[in-house]
C-alpha cells in the first residue's frame, strides 16, 4: 500500500522521506556507531553501490520473517518498524556487515 500524500507543495511523497534519510545521512540515524563506520570502510573502499547494499540488507533483514511482514501490511507501518522497533541485534556491526558481504557475493555469482 502507498500513500498519495505529498509534502507541502514540492510534490515529493512522504513514503520517500526515509529512503532519503537513509542515503542523505549515510545510516548514521538509523545504524548504531560501529557499524555505521564499518559501512562508511566499505563505501569508501568499493563506492557508492555500497549504500544500496546496505538499504537492501536492512530491508531483508528487517522483514525476513512473515509475521513481521503481515503485520507491516501497509507503508506507514513499515516505515514505523524500521525506525523504531527493528531488533538491535540485526544491526550489530559484525552481523550486518556480514549479511551485506554474503549478499555482495550473492550478487557477483549471478
């Protein structure tokens, strides 16, 4: 489900704020410290595709399980978990960066 509302009159969606939260502030906001400079290593050793790694990590992560996803059955209530109630451990710094690893090398076999 999308919501149609629009912020003031610039036309840009609100369902778009946290992404750009996101990639604005390199996780800073929404990683704890340590793995936030773990994602700024490998942004700054393999580029920009980083951040998209790491988006769609958390994405996974966070709706891996079906009666998360049933219960985020709309956009706001998604973006309500992924900033308040996403489980820490899916952001420990050794963990997350792990699962950004093992799906960088997913990607490659393709």
């Amino acid at each position: 489900v999308v919501s149609t509302q629009s912020t003031g009159s610039s036309g840009i969606n609100a369902e778009y704020g946290y992404s750009v939260e996101w990639f604005m502030c390199v996780y800073t906001r929404t990683l704890p410290w340590a793995t936030v400079l773990r994602v700024w290593d490998m942004f700054l050793c393999e580029g920009v595709k980083v951040l998209i790694k790491v988006g769609v990590t958390l994405l996974l992560l966070a709706f891996s399980d079906p009666a998360i996803r049933d219960a985020c059955d709309s956009f706001d209530k998604a973006i309500k978990y992924l900033k308040y109630r996403l489980p820490k451990e899916l952001l420990e710094e050794d963990f997350f960066v792990t699962e950004v690893i093992i799906g960088s090398l997913y990607d490659y076999q393709s």
